[in-house]
C-alpha cells in the first residue's frame, strides 16, 4: 500500500482566500493521499497551505493548512470549497494526515513501506511505545507572561555547585514560535533578561529540510538521514530552531532533581513536539531518566547570546536523527543571536549517501575516540575511519601525534619551525580530512608566510582559511577579522615580519 503523498508542483499564491476566509502564502500539492476515513483507505488529493491565517479573526498565523479533496481537482483554485481544513499543529489537528503531509514537507517518514494500523500515522504513533506518555501530559495553565512571547512556568533553587544559590532558574515556553513546534529553555532568569537586552533575537524563519530525507538504519539500531539531492562543498543542508535549550552542566543536572525539570519542560511542548522528542534516540527506566538521556544523546552545543558563561545543550529534531562518523560529511554550527542550528556540507556529496556529523572532537586516536563514544553514547563506532585496518589505523594515529606535535611548536613560537613545517602540518590535516583542522594549519601557514613578507603564500592560504572558516562556523567566526586582515592588509597583522 503506498502511503506517501508525491508533490506534483509547487504554485505560489498569495492575498486572501474568500472560499476558506484565509489569507494564504504559499500553496504546496499532494496527490494520491491515502487518508483513513470510516475504516477505510481512501485515495485523495490534499494541499497544504503554507503560511496561512484565518483572515477575519487576526489570530496568529497557524503555520500550515492541510486541505483535503475528494480528487479531481488539479490545482488549489480550482478545489470549490475544502471539505476538511485541518490546522497543522494544536489540538484541532488531524495527526494522521499531518503526519502523512510532514514526511513530504519535512521529509519525517519512518518508512516508505510501513503499512498503518487505523487512526494510527507512521509518524505520530501512541506513546505505548514510549517510556515518555508524550500524549498523557497536561501542560501547566498557571503560566506567567514574560517577554518577546515567552512565558514563565515553574522557577527553583539553582541545582548547580558552584553557582550562586540564591540564583533562581525557571523553565520559559514560547508556544507558538519555530512553527508550531514550540520551544522551551531553562535558564536562570536574569541571564535570559541579559540575553535578550543585548540582543537575542530567535529566528521564526520556516526550517528547509530537502536536501536530506530521514529513513530507517537498522544496522545503526534506528534512523538516519540520506541527500535528497547532490550536495556541493558549502551547501546548507538545513537550519532549524531547538524546541529546547538546557544547561549541560552534569554536576547540577545528572541527578533526579535534575532530570524532572528537564522532563517538566518538555511537558510544556505542543502534542505533536513532544511526540517527535519521544521518537529520538534515548534511554531510561522512568520518563524522567528517559527524556533527559534523550536531551543528553542528541543535543549541540550553544550559548545564549551575549552570555559565555553557561553552556547550553540545543535539542533540535531533524538534525538529531544525523548518524556519527570520525570522517562526516556534514558540518554545523550554532548561530548565537538566533539559535539557528546550520548544518553544511563540508564535501560534495552524491544524491543517497548517508549524511554524517562527528559527535567528538576529530583530532583524537581511534581508540580515544571509540572510547569516548562508547561512554558517552553506549555505541561501538563502526565507521569507515574506525574499521581500517590496523596497519592503517596506526598511520592514522601516528598523523594525528604529529599534527599536535606541530601545534603545539607553532603556538609556543618555536624559532626553529620552517615553512616546510607549516605545509607540512597542512597536508596532514587534510590527509586526516578534518576541517577546523585545515582551517588552523592555513591561519599558521598565512602567518607564518607573512612573518616572511611573502605576500602571495599569505593571501593563498588566508582565502582558504576563510572558505572553510565561514562554512565551519558562519559570519560569527572569531577569527574572521584576524584571517579577512591577512587578506587584505597583511602589514598589519601582528605576524607581519615577526620572523625578521
């Protein structure tokens, strides 16, 4: 039975639609929908329309419509009138036909031959089985209005040694923001307030998840992520909102106390978020354990913005289903002032490949790395770096030692370091294939060759420092200025002749 919507176009249409009393955005078509209606399959044309709010009320926009035909209607100006508008998310939606419509705009199947039971989506299930009863909450109603439209909920004690104790955290939901999804962060209240005064500024923009298609690995033990089209170096695979941001200090968080807060503010999610949170990856004999390994297995790293303070951990939803390699294919950065999450293609990637990130840091030896991965994530790492053979897994290692050995001699301004050794600690890291890597060695070798006057050598290796930089870490990039001054006016980077 094929359960999956194809899109067969992609009309754009805007202004109000007198027939549904909706101003609409953007239309997307559905054709072949299989939706369950009196026990029973029935073939159907759906369209989802994008953007769309109910034009007399003024409510705040709804992120999509599904609308669904009885077929025979070739576009949406020719559908007479809806015969079931369903909003996207709340609790008026329809989860089957909303999961139906995520796995194509969101590219959210579990399986392209998964059969469903009735009233029953292959991708919003019944939480029986899930240890979180994601569908068993009831949020808090007691909720405290705050500001740029979040509320306050729950507040206690800081959990944290070492942190002021006097300092109160609270758990802060914004409903309706990241379309639909929702997010919620815990954070100590004034750092938040500090936040937002310097300049937090969250990004509502819709999340563009096509270049890559979630799917079934069952060798990996769950889910993975392939292209959905041919990547270029550079390329976005996607950016998305957290539904949540969490301190990641464990002395604080590791403990009962710590894992119900984290449990209490994912409650605070819509149905449908809560129920993509259950789906990931995580571990745990009560809801509590359960949902905070699924935060601790499947978070970023961030910041809050004008704070370096406090770590946070950023749980994002589709990047989270990406598998592990020493070796990825996929990079991402965190952007501070809007928690974007951004994930780029560090190299060209065919249509189909698995999409990969590194959950550890690339420069350490294969059996630091395992090790790491073993304790933190419970798994074994079988990746193509990882099952080399051992003759060649000891080159490998052998590489990294003299990359660090490198570093650490350019760092501590050895005298005796040559240019050969700055090409060499190059081609090294790009043997290894690992990026920050690559970007270091070409910021050492512009350096290096501007503490010589050899203006050509500075400017070559400073563009493909920028290069890597920019798509490593964005705009926001630390070194941009220091790599964009090796640029442009050499003579004035404090490495200018230094080795006169």
């Amino acid at each position: 039975m094929e359960l999956y919507p194809a899109f067969t176009s992609q009309p754009e249409k805007t202004g109000e639609d007198t027939r549904g009393g909706l101003m609409v955005e953007s239309v997307r078509k559905l054709e072949s929908i299989r939706a369950f209606d009196s026990e029973a399959w029935r073939v159907s044309t759906a369209f989802v329309v994008m953007n769309a709010r109910p034009f007399q009320k003024r409510q705040v926009p709804s992120p999509a419509y599904i609308l669904i035909t009885d077929g025979g209607a070739n576009n949406y100006e020719n559908v007479p009138e809806p015969n079931v508008l369903f909003p996207w998310s709340g609790h008026a939606s329809n989860h089957n036909l909303l999961a139906l419509s995520q796995q194509r705009v969101y590219g959210l199947a579990n399986s392209t031959d998964l059969i469903c039971e009735p009233y029953e989506s292959p991708f919003f299930s019944a939480s029986k089985r899930s240890v979180y009863k994601y569908d068993q909450v009831v949020p808090p109603s007691d909720l405290e209005p705050f500001r740029d439209g979040f509320y306050k909920s729950t507040c206690f004690p800081n959990p944290t040694d070492g942190e002021p104790p006097e300092e109160y955290y609270c758990i802060f939901i914004n409903p309706t923001i990241n379309h639909g999804q929702g997010m919620v962060i815990v954070t100590p209240i004034k750092l938040f307030e500090d936040s937002l005064d310097a300049g937090l500024n969250l990004s509502d923009e819709p999340p563009n998840h096509r270049a890559l298609k979630v799917v079934p690995m069952p060798e990996k033990g769950g889910m993975g992520a392939r292209a959905a089209r041919k990547l270029q170096r550079g390329d976005q695979v996607t950016s998305t909102l957290p539904v949540g941001l969490f301190p990641c200090v464990k002395a604080g968080w590791n403990t009962p106390f710590g894992h119900s807060i984290r449990r209490q503010a994912i409650d605070h999610l819509p149905l449908e978020t809560r129920a993509a949170v259950a789906s990931l990856h995580g571990v745990g004999e009560t809801e509590d354990e359960f949902v905070s390994n699924v935060i601790d297995s499947n978070m970023f790293a961030a910041k809050l913005f004008g704070d370096e303070s406090m770590q946070f951990g950023s749980l994002v939803l589709m990047p989270s289903r990406l598998n592990h390699a020493c070796r990825p294919n996929v990079v991402y950065y965190v952007d501070h002032e809007t928690q974007l999450l951004h994930l780029k293609a560090i190299e060209s990637i065919a249509k189909g490949e698995e999409l990969t990130i590194s959950y550890r840091a690339l420069d350490a030896t294969r059996e630091a790395r395992r090790s790491d991965l073993k304790l933190a994530y419970g798994f074994n790492c079988t990746c193509s770096h990882c099952a080399m053979s051992e003759e060649l897994g000891k080159l490998s290692d052998q590489r990294i030692s003299r990359i660090l050995k490198l570093r650490v001699r350019y760092l501590y301004e050895d005298p005796s370091l040559t240019s050969q050794d700055a090409e060499e600690l190059l081609n090294l890291c790009k043997i290894e294939k690992i990026p920050w890597c690559i970007t270091t060695a070409n910021i050492i070798a512009a350096e290096f060759y501007n503490s010589l006057g050899k203006m050509q050598k500075v400017k070559e290796h400073a563009e493909e420092a920028k290069n890597m930089g920019l798509i490593l870490a964005g705009p926001s990039w630390s070194d941009l200025g220091a790599v964009e001054m090796l640029l442009s006016d050499p003579e004035k980077h404090e490495s200018h002749f230094s080795r006169k």
